[in-house]
C-alpha cells in the first residue's frame, strides 16, 4: 500500500533540461490562451457599436453624482464598467443587455483588465443566475430586521456576507470596511483558506464511512488518497459554482498539483510547486494577471512557506498561532500598497483567523438545515461597530525593497529575519499613525 509520504521525496523538476520543457509547455499554452482571448477581442471591436449580454456585480452611486456605475460580467467572462442615469431599481445579480460603444482607450491590455462602455440602452432580460435559488435561500435564513441601507437600496447585509463567504459574492462597502479595518479581507475573500477548511471538515465526515467500507469491501485501498480524490471532485464542482474565482482557482489547482506530488512521492511543501502553479494558472487564464486578489493569494501561501522553511518546530497551538501572527506582519505591506485602512483592531486578525476554521463549516451547516440566522445579533453588532481607521499606504520604494528580501529570503535564514524585521516596523509605523491620529 503506497503511503502517504514517500520515504524518498523527489523534486518536480530537478534540472535544466526539465526547465526548458516545462518552460516551452507553459509558453505554448499562454499562446494558446492569449491567442483566443484576442480572437473575442477582435470580434468585440470590429463593429463600431456593441451588444453585450452580462449580469450586474456592482450598483452603486459615486458620492455628489446623479448616476450609477454599473459592474458587468459577460457571459464570456469580460468585465465592463458603464453608468447609468435612469433611475435604476436594484439590479445587481441580474442579466441585461447593454447596447453602446466601447471606450476610446478600450485597446486589447485594457481589455484584459475591464473596459468603459458608453450605454445607448441598458434592458433586464430573463435569464436567472443558476445560484438564484441558492441566494435566495440564504436569504431567508436572515430577518428584515438586519436589513441596511446602501447608497439607494436596502440590502440584506448577513444576507450578503455569507454568499460572500459561500459563493464569491462582491462583497458590499460596509462589509469591505469592517473586513479592512479588522485585517480579515482574506479570511472572507473566498481562496485557498476556505478550500483547506472544507477539505478538512469533508474529510472528518467521510472517514467514519471509508473505513467501515474499506474495512469490509477494500481492505487494500489506501484512506487518504481514495478520500481527497473525492474531495479533490468536489472542490471542482465548488469551483464551477463559484465561475472560475481567481483565488480558489489558485488553491484548487495547487490541491490538485500536491494532490498529483504526492502520490508520486515528489517534494509537496516547495517554492517551486507554488511558481508552477502560478505559472500555470496565468498562461491558462491571462486575465487573472491583473487580479489583485490571485496575488495576495499567491503572497499569503509563499510566507506560509517562508515560515515553514525557517521557523523551527513548537508545540501546535504555539506554532499555528505564530504562523498566523507572523504571516499577517509579513502581508501587511503587500495588502497595504493596494489597500490603505488600518486599525490597531487588526491584531485581532491571527486569532479571528483560528476561530473562523470553526465558524465556516458550522455556519455551512447552520445555513443547509435553515438554520442560518442562529448567530445575525452579535454578527450585526460587530458590523455596525464605529471603527477607528487611518491612512497607511506602503510606499512604491518600500514595496519593491520587502518584496525582493521575500524572494531573496528563499535562501537564507538571515534574510527571513530582516524581512520579519522590516515588517514588524512596518506595522509599528502604522501603529505610530493610529495613535497620533486618535488622540
């Protein structure tokens, strides 16, 4: 029966040569993947005025202006901005047909990232999101009495933040403020975190019933392997459910990539498993390049290796704390050249972090047995709190310094110290600002 760890671990790629292949393979598929996303780019333009079929992300007013500003996704997976100065009914979730012209500086790199059209006619048409139902469900699991007015419209806000947690939902402005000013955007932005959670719980309940089989019917079959095959399915599925979400697509293929490692006794825990993975996934999908998201991801996933590689072994709970702890200072600069909110409130990040290993798969649960709502008083209370934010934005020369000591840090212990200590400087700046600004 094959083990779980080879005794004889190998590397993925070991020499030159294996480079070079893996190189020309990655490079064929990026011009395969680019080549097609051209393709929809041509046809896109070669008429003067466009009719795009999409469903609403976003609906929101910019502060002192008359008009919305429409998100849109089409069924091809292009992003468009558009406004709108209708007086507009809630229509996010739902499919329209925008006839217009795209912008002037629609060229084919801006396409890859959104592009601005100018709408002649905006109509609903009758196609369903296939998660409708679902959103719908949760939903009504929420009381009216939570219900919070955004910008025009009232909106279910525990509504929403769990089909942001479940489906990938664009999360609204006042969950963004409360994730930002409690440091825990990535907790509730769908990635690797919640796969490795579900893999986890799905796995608790599937090896009662594996072993009572294999016990039985399969005595040779191998538990671990045989149960995150099936859990390897299932992810699949979730990611289909979830249209390809830039950072559970980064963890899903790295699953599966250790998933392939493993069995075949390959080094799983390695740098270069993570830039094969990344490589992959951006000559695959191009477009998930300029995903701010798919990064982060990628960052949180090489500190936690960063950390592995140089911290010695603790007892558990001192090292999985630690773990936390330190990768929140090492994102902080990589978040905050992109984001600017920062509390000393995010402290509290590592520890919401541990307990939310515990909330996800209960309120998972609590939501498919209708019993969703159990938790919306003290849930609503936290999002309704006044938080204190300031203004910390990590300078372009600082980015470009931390982000070469975390790749040169790879190699040597003591750069891994200076990285930890340009971090924990780093937040004692931002702690220096907090003060100042509150008194």
């Amino acid at each position: 029966m094959k083990t779980i760890h080879s005794s004889l671990e190998l590397d993925l790629i070991n020499n030159t040569k294996d480079w070079i292949y893996f190189l020309i393979i990655i490079l064929l598929i990026f011009i395969a993947s680019i080549s097609y996303e051209y393709y929809k780019y041509k046809n896109l333009t070669k008429e003067k005025n466009v009719n795009i079929n999409a469903q609403v992300l976003l609906q929101y007013k910019k502060p002192d202006k008359n008009y919305f500003v429409l998100k849109l996704k089409s069924i091809d997976g292009e992003i468009f901005y558009t406004i709108s100065r209708d007086d507009l009914r809630d229509i996010r979730g739902r499919f329209v047909r925008v006839y217009g012209i795209l912008g002037k500086d629609c060229n084919f790199l801006q396409y890859l990232k959104s592009c601005f059209i100018i709408s002649f006619d905006i109509s609903l048409t009758n196609k369903k999101d296939y998660r409708s139902g679902v959103n719908e469900y949760i939903d009504s699991q929420h009381s009216d009495k939570y219900l919070y007015k955004s910008g025009e419209f009232e909106i279910n806000l525990l509504g929403s933040l769990y089909k942001n947690i479940f489906l990938a939902h664009p999360m609204e402005p006042k969950l963004r403020e409360v994730t930002a000013s409690l440091g825990i955007a990535h907790v509730f932005a769908i990635s690797g975190f919640h796969l490795g959670i579900l893999t986890l719980a799905l796995y608790i309940v599937f090896a009662p019933i594996y072993r009572i089989l294999q016990k039985r019917y399969f005595s040779y079959r191998n538990e671990f392997y045989d149960l995150n095959f099936m859990i390897l399915i299932i992810a699949f599925l979730y990611l289909i459910v979830l249209d390809f979400n830039p950072s559970f697509l980064r963890s899903f293929v790295m699953f599966a990539f250790g998933f392939f490692v493993l069995y075949s006794g390959i080094k799983l825990l390695s740098f270069k498993l993570l830039f094969i993975c990344a490589l992959f996934i951006l000559a695959l999908f191009p477009k998930i390049f300029f995903s701010i998201g798919f990064w982060l991801s990628v960052s949180g996933v090489f500190y936690i290796y960063l950390y592995l590689r140089h911290i010695p072994k603790i007892k558990n709970w001192q090292f999985v704390l630690l773990l936390n702890f330190i990768v929140f200072l090492n994102m902080l600069p990589i978040a905050h050249y992109f984001f600017y909110e920062f509390s000393l409130y995010q402290l509290l990040s590592p520890l919401i972090a541990i307990a939310f290993v515990v909330f996800y798969p209960l309120v998972l649960l609590l939501h498919i047995i209708g019993f969703g709502g159990i938790l919306d008083e003290p849930l609503f209370a936290v999002i309704n709190y006044d938080f204190f934010n300031v203004k910390l934005q990590t300078p372009f020369w600082f980015f470009i310094i931390f982000i070469v000591c975390s790749l040169m840090a790879m190699f040597s212990k003591r750069i891994y110290l200076l990285l930890l200590a340009l971090s924990g400087i780093y937040f004692l700046y931002g702690v220096l600002l907090f003060v100042k600004d509150f008194l």
